[in-house]
C-alpha cells in the first residue's frame, strides 16, 4: 500500500466496539503502546531524552515505521519499508474482523498452510501498592503504563502479561506473531 492508502485504512476501519482495541506504535524517535481510538485519537508517546507526552496518532503517523492495532478477535499490522518506493506499507491482517475497509487486502493462500498456537508472556514491570497505573521495571530502570486496567494490590504485586498467537509453518518457524490481548495478573 501506499502511505496514503494505509491512512485512509486505518481512517476508516471500525473496530468492535466490545472489546479493548490496543496499537503499538514504532518510529525512530519513539513509540508508544496505547489504546487505540483511532487516527484522530491520542496516545502516550514515549522516548529517549523526553517525558512521554500525549499526542495525536495523525500528528506521528509520518513518523510511525511500524504499527500494530489488536483486539483479541484480530490485529492489522504493518510496516513501512522505505526502498520499496510508492507502495512502501506492507500490510497483514490476522483475526476475525469483518469490515469493508479490510476487504481491500489480498488473501494470502499461505497463510492457509500455517498453525496456530497461544501463548502468554509477562511483560516488563511489576505495580505494586506503592506505584497504582504505573509499572515500575528497576533492571532498566524505567516506569512503563501500559494499557489494561489493574487495581493496584494491598499486598504482593500485579505483573501485566500479553496473550499472543504464534503462526508457524510445518517446519514449526514462528512466521508471524499476533498480539490478542494485555491482561493483569495478581502475585503473592
């Protein structure tokens, strides 16, 4: 796709309105990993040498390489290689969302021959009475704030964890990984 068809995409995609819709968001001076409301909505974006500070997806989208949008029923992925010239997107979706906007990418017959598996992984940082909405990682040392609702703990810690789909081809090679959903887990 071309920048501009990979905007109005992403313009236009309605997304289910019952479930969390998550982005991950790259770009060279920066990234962010927020919910998602949108072209027009605001996410935290976070980088070195600055404070994160709440910005408009519009406002970074010439600067994002590489994104994510992902519910547990689907996740549109791209990235943006610049050598490919005008069509630099490369564009996948993965799920089951059934809107017009998504009609427009090919189906892709290898994506037929590869498995599914689950699989759960914590991610950085622990919330802890002490740090509500924030996640404190101390081997960074960094405060992350990720997007999933955690009531902070009276006692023990709150590790966030991400549910992924791994796809792989018959000889068992991770071809595509597809983020579904961010969840809070409570540890003594």
């Amino acid at each position: 796709m071309t920048p501009s068809d990979l905007e109005r995409l992403l313009q236009e995609l309605n997304l289910p309105a019952d479930e969390k819709v998550r982005c991950w968001l790259d770009g060279p001076d920066g990234w962010a990993l927020d919910y998602w409301s949108g072209l027009d909505g605001v996410v935290r974006w976070n980088g070195a040498g600055h404070d994160p500070r709440d910005q408009t997806v519009k406002n970074l989208f010439s600067r994002i390489t590489q994104g994510r949008i992902f519910s547990p029923s689907g996740e549109l992925k791209w990235r943006v290689l610049p050598a490919l010239g005008e069509f630099r997107c490369r564009v996948v979706f993965l799920g089951n969302w059934a809107f017009p906007s998504l009609e427009s990418l090919p189906l892709r017959k290898e994506l037929a021959a590869l498995s599914r598996h689950e699989a759960t992984y914590p991610l950085w940082g622990q919330q802890t009475k002490d740090t509500p909405g924030e996640w404190i990682e101390l081997r960074i040392p960094h405060r992350l704030r990720y997007p999933v609702h955690a009531e902070a703990p009276v006692q023990g810690r709150v590790i966030a964890k991400v549910r992924v789909e791994i796809w792989k081809d018959s000889r068992s090679e991770p071809q595509f990984i597809r983020l579904c959903d961010l969840t809070a887990d409570w540890e003594e």
